[in-house]
DNA sequence: CTGAAAGCGCTTACAG
DNA sequence: CTGAAAGCGCTTACAG
C-alpha cells in the first residue's frame, strides 16, 4: 500500500489487530488548517500558548476532517489515561460485584480506565495475563480474592510483583492478606479471621458448646482464616475442637445443604453452625427444612459475607459483612499513589438476625 | 533530558501518564544481540523468518536486558490484542456479573481485553467515556442494560454507534431491544415482555383476576417492556386493566414493601402481585410478613430476574429467569465479529416455586 | 534469513 | 505564539 495515499489508509486493516479506519492523522488536520503539525499538536495536548484564533482554525479543521487523536501514539509518548488491572479467579456474585464497584468509583473519578479480567483459576493464564498487562503498560495490577496459601503461589505472586514493577506497575492484593515473606507488596483486606470469631462468639455467648463449622477445605487464604477465626473462639473459651463437627463443604448451595445434612444425620449433638460463607448457610437452611430441624430453635445458624436478601429468609441470617465496596476503593487508591503502599486491614461486621438463639435445654 | 544517555531514560515520568521504567526498548536488544531492530522486531512479532541461532541470541539478550515489548507502540501499527469495552450504569448485582462473565468468557477465549465502566447514569460521563475509548481505538462498546425511552437517548445512542464506527468499532446494545430508527445498530437482549407476560399468564390460569403489577415508572426499557407483557397478558383474557392494581415503586427492596404494603392496606383486592424484579418481590415478603399476610395462600407473589436466594424464601419465589450471561456471550461474539451483527433475542424462563397458588374463595 | 530506510501518529525541547 | 527537527518504540515492504 501506498502509505500516503489517504485512500489506502482508508481500507480497514485485516481481521487481526485493531481496526484502522479513522486515517485522518495530526499532520492531515495541521496542513488543513495550515499550521504545523507542532501547533495542531499543542491544540489537543493542552491548549497552552496557542493563539486563540490558531486554536480554532485547527479545532475546526479537526471537526470537518472527523479527526479523532490517535490515544496509543500520544500513550507511547506517556501521555493519557493510566489503566488499572482488576483480576480475579470468577466474575461471580455480589463479592466480586461490590469490590469492583468500589475500585471503578475511584477510576472513573480519576478519569482512568479499569481492565476486567478472569482467571478461572488457571495459573498459566494469569501469568498471560500479567505479561500482556507489562506490554500494555499497566498502571497497576490489583490481584482479588481468596488465593492458594502454598509456596508455589506465593513465588508465582512475588514474580508478577517484580514483573510489574519493572514497568513501574504496583501489584496490589485485594481480600487477602499480605503475601507471606514479601511485606513489600501491598495488601487489601477485612479481617476474615477476627469477624468469623465474633460471630462464633456472639453463639458461644449464647450458651451454645456444641458448634459446628462448615466450610471448604484447607488450602486457600479465606477457607483458612475464617476456619482459624472458628478455632480461636474456641480455643478462647476453653471449649474442645471436636472434628466431628468440622464438615468439609463446596461453596455452593447444594454442597452446603449436603454437609449439613450429614451433620444432622450424625447426630453430633451440634447446636448451631457455622458456615464459612452465605451460600453455604443457605444449604444449611435447605439441610434443616428438610430434615424437619427447626432454626433457631433447634439449630442456629451462621453466615459470612452478607449477600443480598440473606435478611429475608425465614429467619433473617446472622452473618458478617465484610466491607468489600471499601476494600476496592482502598485498594484503588494505593494504586494510584492517592494513598501511601502497605497493608491495610479493615473490619468487618457482625449482622444479628433471627437465626441465632440459645440452644433448646 | 539526553534520550541517548540509558541512565537519563531510566528515570521514571512524572505524575502523570502512565511511567516509564523499562526503558531498554527493541533497539537496545538489537544491539546487545549483534542484529538490526528487525529482525529483533521479527522475533518477537512472529518469528517466522529469522534464522533459530539468530533467534535464540536476541531472546537471550532480551532477557538480559530485561526487556518487555512496548505494546503501546506495538498497537499503533495494528497489532497486539483487541480491547473491548464493557458500560453499564452501575456495577450492581447478579445481572452485572452475569452478563460480564458472559462477555469475557469470550474476550479471554480469545486473547483480548476487557475494558469496564460504569457511567452512574450521568450522560456527560459516558460521552467522555466513548471519547476516550475512541481515542484509545477500542475494538468494540458494550452498552449494557435498560436505557432511557426517550428520543434524546435514541439520538445520543445513534451519535455513539456512528463516532465509534469512525474508528471501526462496532457499537452494541446489551440487554434492552434495538434503537428505534437504527436497525443498524446490533442489539442482543432477552424476550423480556414475553417473559413478563407469561408469568401473568401463570395466574390467570390458576384463577387469579384481580393480579397487581409493582415496578419503576416508565421512561426506561425495561420498566416498559415488563410492564407491557402484563398489560399484554390482561388483554389477552379480557381482563380489564384497574389503575388501582398498579403501582409505583423504585427497585429497592425496601422500595418494594412499601409499594406492596400500601396495595395491602388500599385494600384493592389484589390476590397476586407481579413484581418487576425480584428486589420488589422481596419487598413484597417483607410487606406481607408486616401485614399478616400469608404468601401463596392470601396473596401469589411473581419476580423476575431469578437472583440467587430467592429460592430459599418461604416460600421459594417464582420468578423468570433471563439468560444474562448468555446475551453477554452473544454480544461479544457479535462483538468480535464471530457471529454476524444483527437483533438477537434471546428466551427468559419462567422458575415455578411456591409463592403463587388459586386464589383463596 | 537479514538490514537500511521509511513509516505509524504524536510530542517536545529548541530556537525564534 | 509558532515551526523544523528529533524523538518515542515498533513494524514492514524492499532489496539483497
């Protein structure tokens, strides 16, 4: 193609890459309005020491051309607006929702735009992932969520912190503590641990001393603290670990259900569970209602993470709610330097409804 | 500053823009490997024509060197990944996640980026938005969920839909029906008058007559649509339409009792209530709980949206069901050019549970 | 398979 | 206030 022919720059490039189609450059628009491309440029960048009548002959020949800045070119040159990376394993429920709401209200404020991606988990694809995010020239990269606890996770996290930091990139950790052994990489988060012990306290205050936890297995960052919040309330008022009230769950409703039902089955002599999330206390509602267990009555029961309408179950759920909207903006303004890197643990809240009371006699 | 000295092209930029810490560029490596920034260039592109010796001399010196592709630069000329934005008024609730896991089910799949924003429903806002994601060629718009009826909306929507396809970007509708007067414009949504009708549909034929109908006020799609496919679903029985059997409400489940307790309490004779959403249909349990009511037996309760929970109500909540993450599928291969570009509209389903029973004699 | 050269589109000291 | 020139970092015909 004859690159100075504007009808050839008019042809759409080929199916990969970018489309190509708004060709009228900074140069078309300054010989149109006959300036130089320097003047033109002064126009769009900032408008400073331009004269006023300069200015407006080139916006209008912008106008008439339909000339749209070129922002990769005027990116490369470090200009425009910084991109921030929200990552996480699934765009899933009101956790991801709320977070996400919280770091794009900072964004948008800023005039920054936000880049969405999902991990489904899968290692090989984050480290993509982070690569095309260090081409693109990322302003910051917050990884979100719960994450595997072992070594290998948090070699591969401290790799991508130093990846991203050789193009001036901070890795931010959202709802997760600090990665161990790299005080360094700055951190988000609730304290999962404390908020699950209150409200194991909150039964044991009850009177209850047979309670039951529920939850996923060992191995990622927030099945383990809640799961430690549970034993400190324990530990605390003496009262014995007992794993045969310790089930073993998913995180979905029909595995919450299951546990739980098995539980009941066992007859453990459990008073009141403790489920290591919302959706897993609503298969603890289902377990119950089909076993013919009353709550609270016979069985108190417990959530973590507040999602919507948990209140308008018969009874409301007792659950904490962790200020996920604030992890997100504070972690959104680390990000950007609006605040100073570090780790930052904010608390949650313990939400009392009816299906907590003390044990039947 | 000496763009030649590498330690002065070390130094970070300022504030603002994006920084610039990896300043060894493709020149550098060139160099440190013994070759011509082509065919630097070549190894890193494609790979294809480079002699394996030559190859594997410039990836040593990259990684030497610590060198990442500027893909800023890269994307200028045309290549590097497709960015697809996704605008939505707030990042809220199930829909939201939903129908964004859909989109970038695919975008991921195929190795591009996804850009989100939430505009808060200020229109100024998304007009800069569109400018921006014009200016940084983005490869596609998303604009997600129930819009403004009126004609300014049709025309700020056309205005969008032709600036993007300036810079060859197609602009597509997400979750409410094609632009009147602009079948060009792609649309993906779900049958959601249809939906609402056959809910309706469902209680007239267990014998209700005297079926309320709780929503936000016209002016947007979607208040439209479901309150049309009620009307439509009276009509099509002969029963009349009573203006004391609607009401308005906002979309909050507080919002919605109260709607919902002021029927109760007009005593218009309501034996159902249609719920807008299924926020409002919570709001109907609460404000039936409050006036003694017994739900299906004193008065049939219907959503729509199928949030999670709402099946573990007492009773569960029957409720149409969209496919969101499958318009966000649609939309995006649209998008992407997979499917061709067109009005897809895709089928709710109606989710039977036991908030609606006949109506008591 | 490889290199010199021109190009993508914008920006920014520097010198008026 | 304005322009010529060099630069940002990468790519791609073209000619070996």
């Amino acid at each position: 193609m004859d690159p100075i022919d504007p009808a050839a720059r008019q042809r759409r490039a080929g199916s990969r890459g970018p489309a190509r189609v708004a060709s009228v450059n900074l140069r078309d628009v300054a010989a149109h309005a006959g300036v130089s491309p320097a003047t033109a440029s002064r126009v769009f960048a900032g408008g400073v020491n331009v004269h006023e009548r300069t200015r407006a002959r080139v916006l209008a020949a912008a106008e008439e051309l339909g000339y749209v800045v070129n922002g990769l070119a005027r990116a490369m040159t470090g200009r425009g607006p910084h991109t921030m990376a929200f990552i996480v394993r699934a765009m899933i429920g009101p956790t991801f929702a709320s977070l996400a709401a919280g770091v794009e209200s900072v964004t948008s404020r800023e005039g920054h735009l936000l880049l969405m991606s999902a991990t489904g988990g899968d290692s090989e694809r984050e480290a993509e992932l982070i690569a095309t995010l260090r081409e693109l020239r990322v302003g910051a990269v917050l990884l979100v969520g719960s994450t595997e606890t072992d070594e290998r996770f948090v070699r591969r996290a401290a790799g991508y912190a130093k990846d991203l930091a050789d193009v001036g990139a901070p890795l931010i950790l959202c709802g997760r503590p600090p990665l161990a052994g790299h005080p360094d990489i700055a951190s988000v988060d609730y304290d999962q641990r404390t908020g699950m012990s209150e409200a194991v306290e909150e039964l044991i205050g009850l009177g209850h001393r047979r309670i039951a936890y529920v939850g996923e297995p060992r191995g990622m960052t927030t099945s383990e603290l809640r799961l430690d919040g549970y034993g400190d309330a324990l530990a605390r008022h003496g009262i014995p670990s007992d794993p045969s009230l310790i089930r073993v769950s998913g995180n979905s409703e029909e595995d919450g259900a299951r546990a739980v039902g098995e539980l009941l089955a066992s007859h453990a002599g459990a008073t009141a569970v403790v489920c290591m999330t919302d959706n897993i206390a609503v298969g603890a509602y289902r377990a119950a209602r089909r076993a013919g267990t009353r709550i609270p009555d016979e069985l108190s029961i417990v959530g973590f993470d507040d999602v919507p309408i948990v209140s308008d179950l018969t009874p409301g759920l007792t659950t904490v709610r962790p200020p996920f909207f604030d992890v997100g903006v504070r972690a959104a303004e680390i990000a950007l330097g609006h605040s100073p890197s570090g780790h930052v643990l904010l608390e949650p809240h313990l939400v009392r409804r009816g299906s907590i009371a003390p044990p039947s006699p």
